[in-house]
C-alpha cells in the first residue's frame, strides 16, 4: 500500500470515524448536562429572537471594544474567511466532498483560491505571533491552542506546497497534505477547533438568557 | 474562623469539587468548552484595565473550576484521566485563586459583552463560589457578613430590633410614616442594610415617595433584608435562606409587588433567582425601586419638580447589564427634567464601580479596588456634570470610599433621594 492509498483509504475511514463520532460525542455529553428551567418571570418572552440575537451580534465585536481588540479580530476573520474560500470553493476539494457526500457546487478560480491559502498562511502566521506575545494570551494558552494552531496550518502549507505551477500535483505531496487533513478532522472533536459549533450553541445561551430579562450583554 | 477551614486540605478540595461538579449544568458545560481563549475579556475587566495584570484576565479567574470541569464532567473528562492531563484540583491551588475569584471580581459581566462567544463569566464565577465556599475559602470578612445576614438577619448588624429603633428615630426625626408589620399591603418594601446603617435619608426618602403616590405598602420585620451577602459568599443554602424570608413576607403579607431598594445584587438575587431557589414562579411581582419609580412617572401618579442641572447617572451593573433595567433611572431622569449627560461608557456597557460582587467588603482588596475607581472618575470628570446619581447603596458605598481616599472632588447621589426632594406639594 502506497502512502497515498493510505490517505485515501484506511486513514481517511479512520479520520472521519473520529471525527463523526467525536464531535457527536461532545455534543450529546454536553447537552445531557442537568438544565434547570429558569423560573423566574420574564421582562420579555424573547427567548428565540434573543438567542439569534447573541449569535449574530458576536460576529464582529461590541462598538466599545474595536479599538482595542479590532486587529485581532481581523486577523482571525482573514484566516477563517481563507479557510472557509480553500475548503469550500476549490475545485479539487468540492470533487472530494462530492465524493464523500455526492454534493457539489462551482468552484472559483485555482488562482483565487491558492491567493486565499497565501493569506490564511500570512494570518495564521501573525495570529501565533499575537498569541506568542501578547501576555494575556500567553497566559492563557494551553496545549490545545498551540496544537490547534498546527493542525490547522499543516494542510493549507501541504496544500499549498502540492500544487507544482508547472507539473500539476505531486502525489507524494498530495498523500502527505491528505493525512494532515486527516490529523485535522481527528484533532477536531477534543481540542478548541469544535467552537466551529460551539460558538452558536454558547452564543444563543447567553442571548437568550439576558434577552428574556431585557438586556443585550 | 469558619467550620470549612478547620478540615484537612484534602477533604477541603474533595468538598469544593463535589460543589463544582453540582454547577456543571448544561450552560456552564457549553461555555468553558466554547472558550477559545482569545483574552478578549480582559480589555473589558476594570481590574486588569487598571493593573494591566493577566492574571486579572476575567477567564483566567476560573481556572481551578475549568480544570475541576475537565477532570470531572467534561465531554473528554475519562481521556483527561486515564492521560493524567489534568491534575485533581489541590487546596493550595484553590488558596492561591481565592483573590482571583473574590476580590478581582465583581461579577459585573462587563466581560460578556466583549466575548466572541457570549460567555456569562460572571455566572461562571457565581458558580465557582460556591466550591470556594464549601472549601472554606472565602475571605474572612465577607464570610461573617454572609453569616450575620444569615444568622442576625443583615450583614451589618441592622437586625429587626436596630430596625425598628433606626425607623423609630427616622419618624420623629423627619415626620415621615412607616406602616410596620401591616397584616396586609400591596407593597411589600425591602431595604438594604447599607441604607439602614450608612444611607437612612434613602429611608425617608422612600417613605415620603409612598406617601406621596398614595401606596399600600409595609416593611416587614420578617423579610426586611434584600441585600444577599448568602450569594456574594457562595453559600447556596444562606442564599436561599435569604432570600426566602423576603418571600415568606411577602406572601404573608399578599404584596403584589416587592420593591427592592436601591442595590444592585439584591435585583439579581431576587428578580432573576428568586423563583430558582424558591423552586416556583414567585406570586408576586419583583421591582427595583428605580423600576416602581418609573412605574409611577409612567402612571402619572409620580409629580416632580424640574431640576434644572446636569447630572451623570452611574449605571448597577446587575440593575442594568445583567439584569435589563437600564431604561427605567434614565426615565426618572427624564421625568426630573435633567440635562443627562451620559458617561462615555454606560447602560450595558456601563463600567463597574469596582465594589460589587462582595469586594467592598473584602478589606484586603482595598488598593485593587481603589485603583480601578480611578476609571470611574475619569469617565465622570470627562462627563462634566454637576450631579452624579446612582439607585445602589453598594456602589455609592465604593464612590464615597473611592471620593475620600483620591480626595476627588465629586460626590455620588441617589436616584430616590433626589426624587423625593423634588416631589410637588
């Protein structure tokens, strides 16, 4: 078996198992937690339009705050912008989701795309650096952060570095950029790459609590 | 020297994890798993803006319930064992948080406003509290006010027998009318012990408001106390306790509403948490005293005199960002006729005076909470009104201290009081 049979094969199987079943692990021992219903009178029966409420507002950040965490802010809408253009609007990587889930949709130009892997790079760089030197975050920061870190920067570098201009791909490129994918989606269900979720779920909580007592924290 | 602190450290920490785990529900699970530790919060903490100090990063407060909550309770909480990745919480670890958790927080929730993942961290550390408590790891002297308001019925010593002497004194003094103990009102009045001891025109002040609009209403001997130093401690059965007395009176008294006074962790107490510990919807509605006031103007059963001065109005941060009252003072103000002058942050977004949560009562937290006042008074001075007036005890409490000891030259008001001076005749 060769590395890219792997990558294709078993270690792909292996990879979305624990990804499937992972991240539905985490949700449902997450949801079976007790939640005790709040039996206090509500200002405003607003719960719904509050959880939506909260999960829109927090996509950019309080107007009391641009200033001081803006850069920041967009530095990590670069890379998740990026990510999202490389994962989902790149010819080969529709064809493997196609693949995989037999829906397809049109893709934008390569060139496009691989400036978009250029600019994730270029944030995921600079977001590392932020996380390196500012104290706040270097307080803070664990294993999963850092770890996070690179199993989201291996395959756009991977990626990146198995399209030849001249000679198109290079398999043993390709195997090697299918098996970070790989660690990737492993990675994803244990560590902080599942508030790809949880940020709407954490979100709609918090807007729906402060929206039925009248207030938009 | 409380029970909790007498016990071996182990059984300590084994007491605070069974607490923790008991406040790991759903809402709690989600945000520490949603966290993705931007340490955006910090730029929102009164308390690290004033210090520039990490480890006063809001989240980073928690950190003994975060790693309690990914040992015990979190989705991967077996994996985390079976590795040894995340040690069992020791007593030395809780010691050395107790100052992160009571005296650099005042659970203003100022921190959710900024987060990109709309966590209650301010709820997180309510939680968190409680496992401090059962440790024994509450600093002293917020302990014993929880436990005289437990046992003597106020943290401050304003038990039912100095009550009754203090509005004694008031009615003579000021020839106002307190209906005691009335077998039935349709206001039941609650106070704060604050205004007992230290703030007693906001008694009077209160008194001639009710006479004015004409109420039903009493104070019960019963169920006076609305301040719930049982919460600020983390102790959940003095909470309830607490709270449930103002119930009882209230329910003994078939009160249509409770009026809480000028406080601003009485709101939270009873307002949004009152029905949860009480384990029913409450029979009664539950107003702060800045929301019957605009009640009232709303009613036009309410007649003021304008004041024609220029006021900045300092918002409680549990009356307005965590509890959703934020328009009702800035109706009363209206109603006063005042040129409002808004400090550069207010309402939800308001910053917090730094003495809520318990902390002014924390003595050793004395210079961190003098030092993040100092935000308070530039956004005042900037604000250049002539008045200041806030509906908390608790924080003019902080504003007098912090007006004394930076010899500023401001002074904090009340919203009732400054009612009640210009009711018309």
């Amino acid at each position: 078996m060769t590395l890219l049979e792997l990558a294709r094969g078993p270690a792909l199987t292996v990879a979305l198992t624990v990804f499937v079943a992972g991240t539905l692990w985490r949700i449902v021992r997450l949801a079976s937690r007790p939640a005790p219903r709040d039996l206090s009178v509500p200002r405003v029966d607003a719960a719904v339009t509050g959880a939506l409420h909260g999960i829109v507002r927090r996509f950019w950040p309080h107007p009391r705050f641009g200033a001081k965490i803006g850069f920041s802010v967009f530095i990590g809408y670069l890379y998740h912008i990026g990510l999202a253009v490389i994962v989902f609007a790149y010819l080969p990587h529709i064809a493997f989701i196609r693949k995989l889930i037999g829906i397809g949709w049109p893709a934008l130009p390569a060139p496009v795309t691989y400036f978009a892997g250029g600019v994730t790079m270029f944030a995921l760089i600079i977001a590392l650096m932020l996380r390196l030197t500012d104290p706040v975050k270097r307080l803070l920061s664990r294993f999963d952060d850092y770890f996070s870190w690179i199993v989201v920067f291996l395959p756009v570098a991977t990626g990146m570095a198995a399209f030849d201009t001249a000679t198109g791909f290079s398999h043993g490129y390709i195997a090697v950029h299918l098996l970070t994918v790989e660690l990737l989606l492993v990675w994803f269900p244990f560590g902080k790459l599942m508030h790809a979720g949880l940020a709407f779920w954490s979100r709609g909580i918090t807007g729906a609590k402060y929206a039925r007592r009248g207030a938009l924290p | 020297m409380s029970v909790e602190s007498n016990r071996p450290g182990p059984e300590r920490a084994a007491a605070a994890m069974k607490a923790f785990v008991r406040d790991f529900t759903r809402e709690a699970a989600v945000h520490m798993d949603a966290c993705i530790r931007c340490g955006y919060c910090a730029e929102a903490c009164h308390f690290y803006t004033s210090t520039l100090d990490p480890k006063y990063t809001p989240i980073n407060k928690l950190e003994p319930f975060l790693h309690a909550y990914r040992r015990t309770t979190a989705p991967w909480a077996p994996l985390a064992r079976l590795l040894g990745t995340e040690r069992p919480v020791t007593i030395s670890e809780l010691e050395s948080w107790q100052e992160l958790v009571y005296d650099a927080c005042t659970m203003c929730g100022r921190c959710t406003l900024v987060c990109p993942m709309g966590i209650d961290i301010a709820a997180l550390i309510g939680r968190a509290r409680h496992g401090m408590f059962a440790a024994g790891l509450v600093p002293e002297d917020l302990r014993a006010a929880a436990e005289r308001a437990e046992t003597e019925m106020s943290p401050l010593g304003a038990t039912p027998k100095v009550l009754k002497e203090r509005l004694e004194w008031l009615v003579d003094e000021h020839d106002i009318e307190v209906p005691l103990d009335l077998p039935q009102a349709d206001v039941l009045v609650t106070l704060s012990s604050i205004e007992i001891m230290k703030y007693p025109g906001s008694l009077v002040a209160l008194a001639r408001v009710l006479a004015h609009v004409g109420e039903s209403w009493t104070i019960s001997t019963k169920g006076y106390e609305a301040t719930n130093f049982g919460m600020l401690s983390g102790n959940r059965d003095w909470q309830r306790d607490i709270s449930e007395r103002v119930i009882a009176a209230a329910i003994a008294c078939k009160a249509k509403t409770v009026v809480l006074p000028e406080c601003g962790h009485a709101y939270g107490a009873l307002r949004w948490e009152g029905a949860n510990v009480h384990g029913a919807p409450l029979p009664f509605a539950v107003l702060h005293i800045s929301e019957y006031l605009a009640s009232l103007v709303g009613s036009g059963r309410l007649r003021l005199k304008p004041l024609n001065k220029s006021l900045s109005f300092h918002d409680p941060c549990q009356v307005s960002r965590r509890g959703g009252a934020s328009r009702a003072p800035r109706k009363v103000l209206a109603a006063l006729g005042v040129e409002l002058r808004e400090l550069g942050d207010h309402a939800d977004a308001a910053w917090c005076c730094g003495g809520g949560g318990g902390v002014v009562a924390v003595k050793r937290a004395d210079a961190l909470r003098r030092g993040a006042f100092r935000i308070k008074m530039e956004e005042i001075d900037a604000a250049g009104a002539e008045l200041l007036a806030t509906s908390c005890a608790n924080c003019r409490l902080t504003f007098d201290d912090g007006q004394q000891f930076h010899k500023w030259d401001k002074a904090m008001g009340s919203l009732l009081e400054l009612v009640a001076e210009r009711l018309e005749a």
